[in-house]
C-alpha cells in the first residue's frame, strides 16, 4: 500500500527532472529543436495540402474491397499528422548522426507521441460506437504518453495513493481503473467469441432454428459470466465478499428488474417448447409480419411494409399468438363475394374455382372450392375458399389477385356483381299548394324565397 507520503517523495524526486528538461529547453540544442518543430509543422500542413488531392483520386481510382477504402480515407484524413512525424523522425536520423543523441531528445518524445496517436486513433476505428472509439482511444494514448515520457511509476504511485477502506477491503483508484480496463477487455473478447459462437450454431442443419437460438444464448451468458470472474480474479478481487451483498442485491433485481426478468425466462420458454422460431410468420394484435431474430428480452418481427416491431416476449406467452408457420406452412384463405340473383348459382361456383386456381400462389392441392352461403339483401352469397403455402409473402396480396381473376371470369360469363339498392314506393299523388306571402315578409318586399309547400294525402288516405 502506498502512503501520501511515499507519493510526495516520488513527486519531489521527478521534479528536478521536468525542471532540466525545461532548462534544456532555452539552451542552443533545445532552441534548435524547437525550430525544427515548427518548420516541420508548416511542412506537414502544406505537404498535406499538395499531396491529398492526388492521393484521393488515386484511391477513388482503386478497385478494393470496403475495408481496405475506409482504411485508406482514415491513412488521408491524418495525412498532415503522418507527414509531421515522417519529417521529425527523419530529423532525428540526421541529428543523432551529427550530434549527441540527447540533443535530439525532444523530437524523439514529440514524434513518438504524434506516431502513437496516428496508431491508436486508426485502430480505434474498429469501435462502431464513437464515444467508445474516442474514449480507448484518449485512454490508450494517455498510458502510452506516460510510458515515453517515463512518468509511469509516478501516475502508478498516485493513484495508488487515492484509497479507501472498506471494512478489510482496500479500493483504491489504480485498483477500480484496472478492473475498468480489465472487464472491459474481457467483455469485448466474450462479445466477440459469442457472436462468432452464434454464426456458428446457425451453420449447424441438425438442429432446429429454435434450439440454434437457445444454444448461442447459453454460450453468451457462459462466456460473459467467465469473463466477469475472471476479471475480478485477475485484479485480486475476493468474490467471497459478493456474497454479503447478494440477499439484498436478490431483492431489489426481485422488484425493480421484474419485468425484465420475466421477459427473460418467457424468452428460455419459447425456446425451450419450439412455439416459435426465426422465419415464423405469426400474428399478434393488429402486428402480422415474419420473425428475424429471437433476443432474450423480445422478437422482432418485421410487417409487410417494412416496419419492425420488437415484441416483448412476456406478451407472446400470455396472449394469444396466430402462428401462420407453426407446424406446417400451407394457409387456407376465404374470399367472401356476392352475385345477381339472375346468375346460375352452378357456374358461379365453378368459374370461382378455377379463376382462384389460375394464381400462382395458389395451390393445386387442395384445389379451390366455392360455397353457397346464403340469400342476401340484393345478392346471392359465395364463400371462395383457396390454399397457399407461403404466408410470408403477404395475405392481402394474393387475395387481391384472386379478386381480380373473379372479376374477369364473372365478366367475361356475363355474370353481373350486385351492389345495394333501396327502392321507394309513393303510395298515392302529392299536392302542392302555394300560398301568397304575408305582408312584411321578404318576398312581399320584392325578394324570391323559395317556394313553400305542403304535402297533403289524398282524401281518401285521411285519418278520420
């Protein structure tokens, strides 16, 4: 355990050290360094300058994969910082071959430094998350810094020295960054080995997409679990002590992660009983689309314009699910339609039949059927009933299709499609009787109203 103490005496001993660095700073080698630093800046930036419009139509002109492009415009948009440190690294080649070494001791530090952020900041790229990618980045830079400049033991000391006691357990900065740095990168390498674990599984033709799914997430809790023991071990961490705080832990993941707890072990069920699995086409509500991918805590179901909805998979074990794809893809889809009642009720069945079975969609096997289903208001009722074995495709659609060979079919036999009519049945005549206007009403005063008139029933139909 370091003490304050301790520190401060490491601190007072590298002092003396930053003061003959700045020192050196004013005498002739270190005046001289620092004009090769600023002319090296101008060369940099107008070098850069000059040459990145060549080199960008060169790239445009080459015939690469997508990686190797966006490796090539990371290499051009540090182009001012790599020509920097082409031109102080050769600087220091020339300098250490006519003068002491450590009269180039600064262009050394400076080159190395700007090298190792052109390094870092390309490789970081790998990160898709931007404030991932530049936070390991700041982090990695910094910890090479410290290396260069040798004030690692230093840094080490201090936050060594930044402690706190909990009961046995000492936790101090220096131990709560390693652990950082350490999960982290074990979490990074579980995530990367379950990924490629699960791409794996879905190779595999002897199991079922349900049972794929279910043994990719099993490896990725493994994996993950191993990699936060591991992380702990390695950092010193003594897991006995997790076990004070997991009554508590228990109770409060028992109430505040309720819903997400649920929605995990539903997950497990649904793989676990096969209901449903990827490339199902189900129903839910007013969602009716196909599923892509089974997650621990949802489904994501993709509708038929393109929309995806992420079902919590508590709802898929407590409502009710029409699952178009369960046990075998074929679908029986109805399309009621109505006739005169002057047709032949015979051949509007058969000609339904066989227009349903000029679709393509539509299956042989079992063949198309047409039923009489009732005597309606103003038209003779048809059920057309028709298979298909590929639902993911859309519903809708292919009723459309079948809809429209209906009515070239019905057209082409002379067959008229019925639509509701009212008739109206005046009993006897109507009398209109005109009466003149009342003194001091618009139209005795020279404007036009509407004629007013007054129905009377023949005198026969009077009410005695």
């Amino acid at each position: 355990m370091v003490t304050w103490e301790e520190f401060l005496k490491a601190l007072e001993a590298t002092v003396p050290q930053l003061v003959l660095s700045l020192r050196a700073l004013t005498q002739p080698s270190g005046i001289v360094q620092l004009l090769i630093l600023i002319l090296a800046t101008a060369l940099a930036h107008y070098g850069a300058r000059w040459a990145r419009p060549h080199l960008e139509n060169w790239v445009r002109a080459q015939e690469t994969s997508m990686r190797r492009m966006r490796f090539l415009a990371l290499v051009l948009r540090r182009l001012r910082i790599i020509v920097f440190v082409a031109i102080v690294w050769l600087a220091v080649v020339v300098m250490r071959e006519v003068t002491w070494p450590s009269r180039s001791y600064l262009l050394l530090v400076i080159g190395n430094l700007a090298a190792v952020w052109v390094i870092i900041s390309i490789s970081s790229r790998i990160i898709r998350n931007p404030l991932a990618a530049r936070t390991v980045a700041l982090g990695c830079w910094i910890f090479a810094a410290l290396s260069i400049l040798d004030l690692m033991p230093q840094a080490v000391l201090l936050l060594d020295s930044m402690a706190f006691q909990v009961g046995s357990l000492r936790i101090s900065a220096l131990l709560i960054l390693k652990a950082l740095v350490t999960l982290t990168a074990l979490l990074w390498l579980a995530g990367v080995l379950s990924r490629a674990t699960e791409r794996r599984m879905e190779r595999v033709q002897d199991l079922s997409p349900s049972m794929r799914v279910l043994a990719g997430k099993f490896a990725r809790i493994g994996l993950f679990t191993i990699a936060v023991v591991l992380g702990l071990q390695t950092i010193g961490f003594d897991l006995t002590t997790i076990t004070v705080f997991s009554g508590a832990v228990g109770l409060g993941l028992g109430f505040g992660l309720q819903k997400v707890v649920s929605n995990l072990v539903s997950g497990v069920i649904l793989l676990l009983d096969k209901s449903i699995k990827p490339g199902d086409v189900i129903s839910l509500g007013e969602t009716y689309g196909s599923i892509t991918s089974l997650g621990a805590r949802y489904v994501s179901v993709v509708t038929r314009d393109g929309r995806e909805y992420l079902i919590p998979n508590e709802d898929l074990i407590t409502n009710q699910v029409i699952n178009w794809t369960y046990s075998d893809q074929k679908v029986r889809l109805d399309v009621p339609f109505g006739v005169s009642y002057d047709a032949n009720p015979g051949i509007v069945r058969e000609l339904a039949a066989k227009a349903a079975a000029r679709v393509s969609r539509v299956e042989a096997h079992p063949a198309p059927v047409c039923h009489l289903t009732a005597f309606g208001e103003s038209s003779v009722d048809f059920l057309l009933r028709f298979w298909i074995d590929d639902p993911g495709k859309g519903v809708v659609n292919v009723k459309g299709e079948v809809l429209l060979a209906l009515w070239d079919a019905l057209h082409e036999a002379g067959i008229a499609l019925p639509y509701r009519q009212h008739d109206i049945h005046v009993r006897g005549p109507v009398e209109l009787v005109y009466r003149e206007p009342l003194a001091g009403s618009p139209a005795s005063q020279g404007e036009s109203p509407a004629p007013q008139g007054e129905s009377r029933a023949p005198q026969g139909d009077r009410d005695e």
